[in-house]
C-alpha cells in the first residue's frame, strides 16, 4: 500500500500534523480525553484538507461511496459481512475533518492567512502538510499540467485501509490507557451517537439506529 509515493506522503503528513498539534496543545490538556479527542480530530482535519487541495471534500466522497455501495451489493450480494467497514470508517473520518475546516473557513471569512481549525477548543496546525514536498508537488507523479486528482487517488487507496490515518496505533494505545484509568465505565460499545456520515450525509439511516438499545 505504501509503495506509491503519494500515499505514504499521505500517512508521513497526516501524522506530522498530529504529532505538532498534540506537541503544541500539551501545556494546556486538562485531561486525557482532550488528548485522545485531538489526536483523532487533528488526523481527520488534515485528510479532509488533503482532499480539498484537489478541489473534493467529505459529502463529495460520502456520495462518491454511498452510490457506489448501492451498487456493490447488488453486484456482489454475498460479500463478506465486513467488506465496507472501512470506507464508513473513513467517511465518518473525513466528515468530522470536513465539520472543523468548514467552520474555520467560514470564521476566516474570505481573508489571507493560515487556515487554523480548532478541535475541542485546540488549533490543529496544518503547515506539516504543506512542508510536505511529495503532497504540494503532485505534478511529478503524473502528466504535469493536469495533475488534479494524484492526491485524491492515493486518498482512496486508503479509502480501503485509513487506520494509519485515524491512527489507530494511537488510538488504540490511548483508548486502552483511558479505559483503565475509568475501569467503572465500559468503554465499548460507545455510549454516544456517532454521527456516521452516509446517514447524515446522503441516506436516511438515523431512524434505524438502536444505539442506545445496544448500550
């Protein structure tokens, strides 16, 4: 997967984006959470600005997918019972990306400067991305003068597989460490909505929810 250039320039800057974010917020964490929730925050506002230098964002690509899965099942009504649990991780991903950039657009309001989401009240620094010199030169990896799509492409390879870019080495390290601070709280299944994207996005799909007859 990471042999294409593009893609592993993809996993390198999004987890530089992370490690600065988290670096620079860490004299003002006032608990774990806030850690774990910009350590997944930061990772999916630098995917989603990934995907908006080539001129895509999240409901684009939730609809790109969502369509597509409608026609996968019928194409292949037998497939394995796990075959799209990564594209949905992906697209909840890069629509919480979508939800902090969004919104740090609109607040700078049309003017010059550095685009600085903030996830929980910290700014998530996106500059690692542009020090990225494979990322800023998609150019050298197809026809230069349309070179539109490189970055979007090596996006879906990983479409299959973001786990190294939500990313679950941290994630999990992290989760497993708060779950055994808070042994009175299970920690799975989730106690909360989690906002997936192809039912807020495209489908109408809360309605059959039952998370909180799961919990």
């Amino acid at each position: 997967m990471c042999k294409d250039d593009v893609t592993m320039a993809i996993i390198e800057s999004t987890t530089a984006v992370m490690d600065s974010t988290l670096n620079k917020a860490l004299p003002n964490f006032k608990s774990e959470f806030e850690v774990l929730s910009l350590a997944t925050g930061s990772s999916a506002c630098a995917v989603e600005y990934i995907l908006e230098l080539d001129g895509f964002n999240a409901p684009t690509v939730v609809d790109l997918l969502t369509q597509r899965f409608h026609n996968y099942v019928q194409l292949y009504p037998t497939r394995g019972a796990a075959a799209e649990l990564h594209n949905s991780d992906f697209m909840d991903m890069i629509y919480r990306g979508w939800g902090y950039i969004d919104q740090a657009r609109k607040l700078l309001n049309g003017a010059s400067g550095k685009l600085v989401p903030k996830v929980s009240g910290f700014d998530v620094d996106l500059e690692p991305i542009h020090q990225n010199e494979v990322i800023m030169n998609p150019q050298r990896y197809t026809y230069p003068a349309c070179a539109i799509t490189v970055r979007f492409s090596s996006l879906m390879r990983l479409a299959d597989y973001p786990c190294l870019l939500t990313s679950e080495p941290v994630t999990a390290t992290m989760m497993t460490n708060i779950i055994a601070l808070h042994k009175e709280n299970p920690g799975s299944p989730a106690r909360t909505c989690k906002n997936c994207a192809a039912a807020s996005l495209v489908d109408f799909r809360h309605n059959h929810c039952q998370w909180r007859e799961a919990v």
